[in-house]
C-alpha cells in the first residue's frame, strides 16, 4: 500500500494516466522502437496510438454495438429485478424514498 503524497500530486502517473504492463516478443519491440525512432516519437506514443486506432476500429464494429446493446438492456433488467427485490423485502415506502439516480463515466 502506497502513502498519499503530502501535496496531492502523483508524480509517478502524470496528467492521472493508468500504467499497462504490456509483454511483446523481442520482434515486435525491435520494430516498433525502429517506427518510433524513424517517427520521432516514443514507443509509448506509438503503443497509444495503435490502441486509438483500435478502439475506433472497435467502435466501428456493428456487431460488436449490437452485442453492447445486448449487454446494456440485460444490465438494466437485472438492475429493475433487484430494485422489486429490495421493494419488496423493505416496502415500497423505503424504496421510493430514494430516487434512481443516473450514474455516468
């Protein structure tokens, strides 16, 4: 476990970034260092930059938007069947005392 620095800036992740481990085969490390050398860049902006472009790749995948869709409704019926659990178990009373409230990333 980690103290708190005293002023309230982490200086081993800047700008609140999360650190990733990635493990590559020496060959790809060798190029992607040769691209970011050739590039001027860094190694770790080159790794942000394929994920970017993975991501968006990703996002553009409609299969894949069907299968969030999927996922977002089962959460919310699980989340409307625990709802009428705790309504039931405690009365309505209690359960409509506090409201839903959106919660967003």
């Amino acid at each position: 476990m980690t103290t708190p620095p005293i002023d309230g800036i982490d200086r081993h992740n800047p700008g609140n970034v999360k650190t990733l481990a990635v493990r590559l085969e020496p060959d790809i490390h060798t190029q992607l260092v040769l691209i970011a050398q050739l590039r001027g860049s860094t190694l770790t902006e080159e790794i942000r930059q394929a994920l970017a472009a993975h991501i968006a790749q990703v996002k553009a995948n409609t299969d894949l938007v069907s299968q969030a869709e999927s996922a977002m409704a089962e959460i919310e019926r699980e989340a409307a069947a625990r709802r009428e659990a705790i309504a039931s178990l405690f009365g309505n009373e209690q359960a409509e005392a506090k409201p839903r409230t959106a919660r967003g990333r």
